[in-house]
C-alpha cells in the first residue's frame, strides 16, 4: 500500500507537492477551503480546517498530516494529536510559527541574532519604543499576516491606532510586536528541512528581493555569501530547527546589515517562496525534500544543477486576456525557462506563479529570468 500523506490546505504549495508525491509514488491527499484551489487537482476533501471534526474525518484515512499554511487552530492541532494521528510539524513548533510574539520571545531564549523588539499595547508603549529607537519602527500585528499585510513602518505612536482600537474590542489581552527598523543591505533566505528521527539537510542561502512586501526575485546562491555568511546562517536554521523539533522544511528570512550582522526576521515550517527556485535548480526540490521529511524517510542531496539559478514571481499578471495567450510567445522566446503557474486568475499583486531560469553565468541567468516572466507582465 502506498505511503499516504493528507496536506490542510489547498494553495499552490500543496499543488507543487503533487508531482513530487507522484514521483515518489505516494498518495496525496489535500483538504481544500473550496471549490477551485490551487491544489484541487488532488483535493480529496473540501471543509473548514477550523473545524476539528471536519479535519479529523479528512485525517482517518492518511498516514501522516501536514500543511499548505500554519493557519491551523491549535485546538485542532491538538485534537489531530490526541487521536493519535501523526502531524508534522506539530502543535509546539507550530505554535512559535503562528505567533510572531511567541516567535521573538522563543528565538530571543535561543539567543539567536533578532531585531530589538517589544511587546506594546497602546499608544503610550509605542512611543516609547520610538524614542528610544531613532523615532521610526517596524509594527506587526502577533498573526495571520503575510506578504506585506500586517506590517507597517510607523514614525507617530498614532500609527498603529486603528490596530490598538481592535485588539482591544477583541479582549484577550491581545498585544502588537514592534522592533527596530533594521537598517539593512539585503535580505537573505535559508531553507533546511528536518526529519523526526533528527536529520538535517541545508539548501545553498539565497538572496530575496521584495517588491510591496511581496517577494519578486530570488538568487541561488546569494552572492557574496560563501565563508562566513553562508555557515552561520546554516547554523541558525538548523539550530531553531533542532530546537523546536520542526519536522519538513524551515525556511528562515533574515536581514544582512551593513556591518555584515545578520537578524532573523521570520520563519515558514513548511516549504516556502524563497525555496520554489530548487524544483528546477537543486537534486531535491523543497517540495520533495518536505514529503521526504515528514514520512521520516531518508532526506535528499540539496545540491545545484548549475552555479546559479534565479526564480521570478509573476505578480498580477496580465491586465487583458489570459495567461495561455502568453505561453506561445514566452515558450518559443526562452525556451530554457521554467514555468509554473497555479491555476489562479490575474490579479493586481497577486501571486499566480514563477519562472526558473539557471545556468552558468549569473547576469545571463538573471537577464533571460526576468525577460523570460515579463511576457507575463503588462
């Protein structure tokens, strides 16, 4: 009987797993919110993953439970648990994903390299931190934000009001994280991936660049990195992976300063954006790698095909007509490219899929990249 792995979540992440699952011969199944997700090509189920008992009836049949997201209740999490049933990752290090104020505290404990921060609930503890901070901060809202949402930079303790105003009318003693606004040079990506039994595997670090909070390009390896740079920030992933016992991939966002520091920023326990490029330019796509992981099967060589490889989102896409309209002209223009697209309608912003180019010189690979994903563009 084949191996049968239930991912919550039916976005593009859980549609890239399809194929490597097909390869490997294992038997995906994905709960979907709905109707016409990314991944409903292997939706075996559609339901509320708030629900504990819708989630648990998709469970019964899988081997092993994973996620699209980190979005998913604890109390489920934990009911999936206590039925006995296999998630990875689990509730702990979920937990520390799903909170960015439990994250700063627990890395903080770990004495891992993190942006000055504090917990604030008005007005009053805002402005104290921007004065003692050079009058500007970086304030995030504890949960669900992601590409952009939920952050902002704020120069007036005002800034954030209409957030105070409703964590407050939602009680439970919510708060708000504001840190330093990290003078940085670039921002830096490292992926491992963790199995239960405690082997670790690190893809190359690669450099991230962010268009509106949204990430747009990715470069493997990131420049300038080797030595130094590339071992430490391996050594953080693989230490908060071994610390919070993340099963599957980590990925960890981080910031370069000028004086060569580097600051996490933030974490993924699953497969991530800045980790897409390794599909078509590592041995083990992190798509791979995460099925491997979670199965506790023996994890897979990270190395390059090539020296460099570079992934482009499409973000928007075109304003007129649809995206098999381009692929004529795409395909036969650079025909070394990569394409992956999610099954998602054009939208200003959004993110509806990439394009891997790699090869051996660097400023080529980037050239042909983004010409390559600018004939989805408009």
């Amino acid at each position: 009987m084949a191996l049968r792995v239930g991912v919550i979540g039916g976005g593009q992440l859980a549609r890239m797993m399809v194929p490597a699952a097909l390869e490997l011969g294992i038997d995906i199944r994905v709960l979907a919110e709905g109707p016409g997700m990314s991944a409903g090509i292997a939706a075996t189920a559609e339901g509320d993953y708030h629900d504990a008992e819708t989630v648990l009836a998709f469970a019964r049949d899988v081997d092993v439970v994973t996620f699209d997201h980190e979005h998913v209740p604890q109390d489920v999490l934990r009911a999936l648990v206590d039925a006995g049933v296999p998630v990875r990752p689990g509730p702990e290090p979920l937990a520390v994903a799903q909170d960015k104020i439990t994250m700063r505290r627990r890395l903080s404990e770990l004495g891992l390299p993190v942006p000055d921060w504090a917990v604030v609930h008005d007005q009053d503890e805002l402005r104290a931190f921007l004065g003692d901070h050079g009058g500007r901060a970086v304030v995030k809202t504890a949960r669900g934000g992601y590409d952009g949402k939920g952050v902002r930079v704020v120069s007036d303790a005002s800034g954030a009001d209409d957030w105070f105003t409703a964590i407050a009318e939602a009680g439970g003693g919510q708060a708000l994280l504001v840190e330093e606004l990290v003078p940085f040079t670039r921002e830096l990506a490292q992926s491992v991936a963790r199995r239960p039994s405690g082997e670790v595997v690190a893809w190359p670090l690669v450099e991230t660049v962010q268009q509106d909070g949204v990430c747009a390009e990715v470069f493997a390896p990131a420049p300038d990195s080797a030595g130094r740079i590339a071992d430490l920030t391996e050594s953080i992933a693989v230490r908060i992976a071994e610390e919070l016992g993340v099963t599957g991939v980590l990925a960890v966002e981080l910031f370069q300063t000028a004086d060569e520091r580097i600051l996490i920023n933030e974490l993924a326990m699953r497969p991530h954006n800045t980790g897409h490029w390794t599909i078509d330019g590592a041995t083990t796509s992190q798509f791979e790698q995460h099925l491997r992981a979670v199965l506790d099967l023996p994890l897979g060589a990270t190395g390059m095909h090539a020296p460099s490889a570079v992934m482009i989102n499409v973000l928007g896409g075109p304003a007129d007509g649809d995206l098999a309209a381009r692929y004529p002209g795409a395909l036969a223009a650079f025909p070394e490219a990569k394409y992956h697209f999610y099954g998602k309608a054009p939208r200003p912003g959004r993110k509806i899929g990439h394009v891997t180019v790699v090869g051996d010189d660097v400023d080529d690979v980037v050239y042909r990249a983004r010409a390559a994903a600018a004939h989805f563009d408009d």
